[in-house]
C-alpha cells in the first residue's frame, strides 16, 4: 500500500502533540521579568521536547520520503512511536512543574528511552519491506545514532537518582547529537 497516507497522519499527529505542549504554558500574572523567573523549569522543559518531536518528525519525513510502500507490520510499528510520542506532553508537563525533581526527570527518561524503542522497531519494520538494496536500506545502514540513544536513556534513568541534572544532561546530549541533520537519508535521495 502507498505510504501518503501513513505520512499525513504522523504530520497531524505531531502537530497535535506540539500544540497540547504549547497549551501547557502558562501565561504568567504579571508586567515585569521578576513573574517569569518561576517559570523557567517549565519553558525549559518544552524547549527540550520540542526540539525531541522536531527531530522525531524530521527523521520520520526523511525516512518515510526514501521508502516505497507500507505494510500492517509498518502501519503498527508507526502507530506504536506515535502513541509514546503522543505521551512527550505529559511527561513534559510533570518534569517541569516539578522542577526537574529525580522522579519525573527518570519518568521523562523512560518516556523518551520508549520512543527511541518504538522508532527502532519502525525501522526494522521498514527494512523488512524494502530489500537491501534500496535507497531506505542504504540510508538507514546500522542506525549506530538510535541505538546509541537508547543506551543512553537507558543509562540516564538511574543516574537520575544519583543527580537528576546528569539525567536532563544525557537528554540534551543526545539531542544535541541528532540536532546535526541526519543526512544519511538526504545523500542517498541526492544520489
């Protein structure tokens, strides 16, 4: 089956989950700097996860431009990313208003160590329907980037209880890491 269809319905389901984040912010009482003090574990936090949907939606709009075709497996296995994507606002909400509090910085953890999951099986899925030789294979390669990111949220989550800012570095770390455009898709599609 085509693939259009699977593409515009991630596209509205991340412009959803970006929009309840935004919603989550709140508008503080207040004319001077001193009311938006308090509110920077919050806006921190947003920061973060949207920088984390932006780069899963780059990733799946490059993806998703290399493949030919989709199958139920695909369909499943892209649903299942989104639903813990689906999930960022919240745990987003909980580590902010706690101010980065061990608990909900590990639970952040947990939530982005299941997306990365989720995205690693959507790709398995994607080369089982798409042979070796194809632009999507070639590009994909090992995917060493996603399995480095998910040991590292792995690793993240009990460190967190040592220091819940070695937690949130690790997050940024490997955001900062795929905030590099990924360009194994674009030069396989240039060539």
């Amino acid at each position: 089956m085509g693939k259009g269809r699977v593409e515009a319905f991630t596209d509205g389901v991340v412009a959803i989950i970006i929009t309840i984040m935004v919603l989550e912010l709140k508008v503080p009482h207040g004319e001077d700097f001193s009311t938006l003090a308090p509110l920077w574990p919050v806006f921190l936090s947003y920061v973060l996860s949207f920088i984390y949907v932006g780069i899963y939606w780059n990733n799946l709009h490059n993806m998703f431009h290399t493949v030919q075709r989709v199958d139920g497996r695909v369909l499943w296995a892209n649903l299942n990313l989104l639903f813990w994507l689906s999930l960022m606002p919240v745990t987003t909400a909980f580590m902010g208003e706690n101010h980065f509090a061990p608990v909900p910085v590990a639970v952040y953890g947990a939530e982005l160590a299941l997306c990365a999951a989720a995205y690693i099986i959507l790709a398995v899925m994607l080369h089982r329907l798409h042979s070796n030789d194809t632009a999507f294979a070639r590009a994909l390669g090992s995917d060493r980037k996603g399995r480095i990111s998910l040991a590292l949220y792995i690793a993240a989550i009990p460190l967190t209880f040592i220091s819940q800012w070695i937690g949130v570095a690790i997050y940024v770390l490997v955001a900062m890491i795929w905030f590099v455009p990924d360009r194994r898709f674009e030069r396989v599609i240039e060539k």
